[in-house]
C-alpha cells in the first residue's frame, strides 16, 4: 500500500479499534461464569426447572382462532384464589432468574457480566418489596442467596463498569451522530482529552490501572488512522461501511445477470474493475473513455484481456 499509493489515507475501522482497546474487559465473561456458578451454587435447587414455563399452543395467529381461556368459577374460593396469585409471582421470578443466567455478551459494548450482575441486582430490588408484603420462604430464600453471590462479584463489577464506561466515552467521541461537523483534528483533540482522563485518573485498582495502560496503548497505536473520515467526504469509519460497497456490488451484480453467485465469479475474471462504480448509460460511458489517453486504454485492456485469459473455458455456455 506505502509502495503503489503513497500518498493515500490510510483509514483504521473505528470498531476494530475499540473491539481490541476492550480487551481488558474481556474479564467480563469469567466474571459471568463466576457469578452464575455462585448463583446456581446458592439456590440452584430452587431455580432449577420443574415444569414447563409456558406450555406452547400449536395455532398460528391470524390463521386459526386462539383458545380463550376458560373463565374461573364464581365459586372459587377467595383462599385458593390468592394462592394461586402468590404461585405465578413466584414462578415468574424464578423464570426471570434462570433466564438472566443465560445471557451471552457482543463485546465491546454489551458485556454479559456486567448486564447479568446489574439485572440480578433489580431482582434483588423487587424481592425486598414483595419480601415487605409477606414472608414467603422461597422468596427469602432467593433473596438471600442472590445477595450473597452478588457480594462476591460486587468489588469486580465495579472495576469492569468503569473500564467498561471509559470504551463509551472514546466510542461516543467517535461517533458523529447529534454532532456539529467536525475536522479529524477537532475529533482527534476531544478524543486525546478523554484518553490522557483516563490516563491521569487517581485512585485506581490495580486492575483498572492495568485496563487503562492497555487502553492507552492500543489507542495511541491506531490513533494515526482513526481521524481521517471526518476530512473526507464518503469515507467509512468502519469496516462494515466499507463492506456495504461490496454488498451493493453484489445487488448490482445481481440485477445486472440474475445470478446469485455471480459476484465472486466476475471479480476472479474480471478484477477490481467490477468494484468500481461504472457510468450508469453507454453516453456516460463514451463521455468518461473520451478522457482517456488512447495508450493508456489499449493498456487498461490488454491488462483486462490476460487477466481473463485463464478463465476462457470456465463456462458452460456453448458459445
């Protein structure tokens, strides 16, 4: 790239950049797999699955009408109908536990860890409000096993919640969206204040001390190609805007021959030439070619030619 574009902008995907900036907080997943071990470890029995949560009903909507619920006899009584009240309560929040048990992460924004810790916290919440009302024993017993698990995390969350804070920080700097228009330099300026913050910050745990270093150097390593996308108009931040270019190839290519699989096809035979944008009518066309030096194009095509040349019988037209 040095060599045959010397003088190009090298521009670094912004979400690779933090992807691996958030390296640190990959802690977060064994602080998920501790937590849930403790958890199932303080009232797995408790948790554990018993009966089908909701019971399916083969019936798809708006094709074949849905059963109504039978209505509860009046003559119910009011005991057994407040039992059964307490019953759903409990079941659903013995449902919400085991559901937040099974979280999974997309680093580097949303951390399982830290959302499954904050979660159960929530329940936490809930269960000392219905605790307030009545002392039911499995409720309690819940209660107190949750806060025992979430006490042995506690001191780590915190550590990854502010790592995790300080990715938000840099990202939301990044991003251009709600902003006034900005030069590089004016982005790379407030995005260097917030690193040397985070840098500069007293007090920390070793471990966040550690998180910041990482974080530092990463971001110093892929600073020189971060800033150039606010210069230059169209250019991507991220490497899946720059796959959306491939992926209207692919419709063009698509609508152009019919051929679902054409495009990986075309591009062995034809080259990069398909990846760039053609004139949209044969006078566009002519009116571009027209600023072509004539040497230049029988070179463009001989180069065409060769580089099609090893296909010339991979078809199956008989043509």
């Amino acid at each position: 790239m040095k060599v045959v574009f010397p003088d190009a902008k090298h521009g670094i995907c912004q979400f690779h950049y933090l992807d691996n900036a958030a390296e640190p907080v990959a802690a977060d997943e064994q602080m998920k797999i501790e937590l849930r071990q403790d958890v199932r470890s303080e009232v797995g029995e408790l948790i554990r699955k018993k009966q089908a949560e909701k019971p399916s009903i083969p019936v798809v909507t708006g094709m074949i009408p849905s059963p109504v619920p039978a209505a509860p006899t009046p003559t119910t009584p009011v005991e057994t109908k407040g039992s059964d009240e307490r019953e759903r309560i409990v079941q659903d929040i013995l449902s919400r536990v085991r559901y937040l048990l099974t979280l999974k992460g997309h680093p580097p924004f949303r951390l399982a860890g830290i959302e499954m810790f904050s979660r159960l916290q929530e329940v936490v919440t809930c269960l000392q409000e219905l605790l307030a009302h009545q002392t039911e024993p499995r409720l309690l017993k819940l209660y107190t096993g949750l806060q025992k698990a979430l006490a042995t995390t506690h001191p780590t969350y915190l550590e990854l919640s502010q790592a995790a804070t300080w990715l938000v920080d840099l990202a939301n700097i990044l991003a251009p969206d709600g902003k006034p228009t900005r030069t590089g330099e004016q982005v790379q300026a407030e995005w260097r204040a917030c690193l040397t913050a985070i840098e500069t910050q007293e007090h920390l745990s070793p471990r966040l001390q550690e998180f910041s270093v990482k974080i530092s150097k990463v971001s110093n390593s892929y600073a020189p190609g971060l800033f150039h996308s606010y210069d230059i108009q169209g250019f991507p931040r991220t490497n899946n805007d720059r796959e959306s270019e491939f992926r209207r190839l692919r419709q063009r290519l698509l609508s152009t021959t019919g051929q679902a699989w054409a495009t990986k096809r075309l591009l062995l035979r034809s080259g990069a030439w398909e990846l760039i944008p053609g004139p949209g009518s044969l006078v566009e066309t002519t009116a571009a070619i027209a600023h072509v030096e004539y040497d230049e194009f029988l070179q463009e095509r001989l180069r065409v030619q060769i580089n099609r040349s090893p296909f010339i019988l991979h078809t199956r037209s008989a043509k």
